[in-house]
C-alpha cells in the first residue's frame, strides 16, 4: 500500500486540532506511541502515532509547515475528508 502526506492547515489553528483529535476518535483511533515535543530554535515540532483499524497514521505539527497526517493513502484521505466537512 502507498503512502501519502496531507498538510490540513496552519499548526497553531486550535480548532483545527480539536476537529481533527475528535474524527480519529469517530474512527477509533488509539494512541500508537506517546507524543513527542521538540524545539530547535525557532522551530517547533510535534509529533503523534495513533492506529486506526491496526494501521498506523502519523499526526504532524510543525512551525512554517502546518499540521499534517501521514500514513496509508486511502486513510489519509478519509481523514482529510473528514476534517474538511
């Protein structure tokens, strides 16, 4: 199976996590690692597994990137569907 990145929007937009951390639970997602924090200067950069249905998704935060997911083409574009409704 292919893999796809998606950025969904700027990394600071709060409402934009929340829509996307309440679609992964819709989904049933679980935590697949604890999140990880990291900042180099002025780069911030955050960053979260979570598996959904046994696959896993990378959740991504990152300053002058946005936010985005990674992982299984057809369910990185359920999810970016999903936040967009």
């Amino acid at each position: 199976m292919t893999q796809a990145t998606a950025v969904l929007g700027d990394e600071f937009d709060d409402e934009l996590r929340a829509k996307l951390m309440n679609v992964l639970r819709q989904l049933g997602a679980i935590q697949g690692t604890s999140g990880e924090r990291f900042v180099v200067g002025s780069q911030d950069f955050e960053k979260l597994e979570v598996l959904v249905g046994g696959r896993s998704l990378q959740v991504e935060a990152e300053t002058y990137v946005g936010l985005s997911i990674r992982g299984p083409d057809d369910l990185v574009e359920q999810v970016r569907r999903l936040v967009s409704q």
